[in-house]
C-alpha cells in the first residue's frame, strides 16, 4: 500500500472557508492534512502578538503539527487559510500504524519527512544567510503565484521585513528589471 493509497481508507474530507483555521497554537491536533486545494500560512504568535510567518502551504503539500500529532503537546503553530480549501485529514497514529506493519510505507513516510526536512533547511537558511532582498528575488522566481494571492503584510512578515520596507524591494526589483 502506498501513502495515497492510505489516505483514501482512512483519510477523511475536510473543507475550510477562507479565515477558518485548521487548528491553533497551543491546540491538540494529532493529525496531519493533506491539502487537495487552497492555501494556507502556517504562523507563530509571540507573547506580545507579534505574528511570524512560517510557510504558506498549496496544493499537494501536507502539512501537520509533529510537536502536537507526534509528542502530545501543543502544536507549537497555527494553520489558517487564506482561501476556501480542502484538505484530507489523517490521524498520525495510523499513518504510524501502517508504517510499523509495511515496509514499502515506512520507507514513503521517510522519503517524505527527508523532503520536510530539507524545505526546512532551505528557509533556515535562506532567512539566516540572505538579505531580504535575495529571499524576495527567490520567493518571486519559485512561487510567483504566492505575490498574486497573499497580502502585502503577510509577504513582509514571510520575509522579515516590514510592509514599507516591502515596498521598497518591490521597486528596486522593477528598477533592476527596467
């Protein structure tokens, strides 16, 4: 059996309105979700009410809180979408509970979670290593359709930088483009 496979004997529908979140920081959610469509920004919240922006998540990527749905905590992030969406829901305790009995499913999960991995990496790095410039330049070559679905505030808070500061990346790329 494959991942795919699974999710169709186990998993379950779910549809979210744009402004629904899937589940909140410091809930319980011991599930992970595949999204079929829409899109969603995965967030932290400081004490003070700052929001930080994590990742926006598309079609095809699945995505669910490993601290809440693996450990038992709290999910240590919030999931809301920024659109209508459908997603598949699956309990993590079966989707372990098949990879304890399957080979072929075990080796799937871990191809996956290596992928997860380095995605992770690359915005560790990205957000240490590069200029917000530099991280605008590759979010606009490799998701072009994020610029034309999410706000401005929620670009600035994805890249580090303030709306006005933004701003003012935008108009040094059309420059340089000119």
């Amino acid at each position: 059996m494959n991942f795919h496979e699974l999710l169709q004997i186990e998993g379950v529908m779910i549809e979210k309105e744009k402004g629904e979140h899937v589940f909140m920081q410091g809930d319980s959610d011991k599930s992970l979700y595949v999204i079929q469509s829409g899109l969603l920004k995965a967030y932290y919240t400081s004490e003070n009410g700052k929001e930080s922006i994590k990742s926006f998540f598309l079609s095809s990527d699945i995505i669910g809180s490993l601290a809440s749905s693996y450990l038992g905590g709290a999910c240590s992030f919030s999931l809301l979408c920024l659109e209508p969406t459908i997603l598949t829901k699956i309990p993590f305790k079966k989707l372990r509970d098949y990879c304890k009995k399957d080979v072929n499913m075990a080796n799937e999960m871990i191809e996956l979670l290596l992928r997860f991995a380095m995605k992770k990496e690359k915005r560790e790095y990205e957000f240490l290593c590069l200029s917000a410039e530099e991280r605008f330049y590759i979010l606009e070559n490799n998701s072009p359709s994020l610029l034309e679905k999410v706000t401005q505030n929620d670009l600035a808070r994805y890249l580090g930088v303030t709306p006005v500061g933004l701003s003012r990346i935008k108009k040094r790329t059309l420059r340089a483009c000119k």
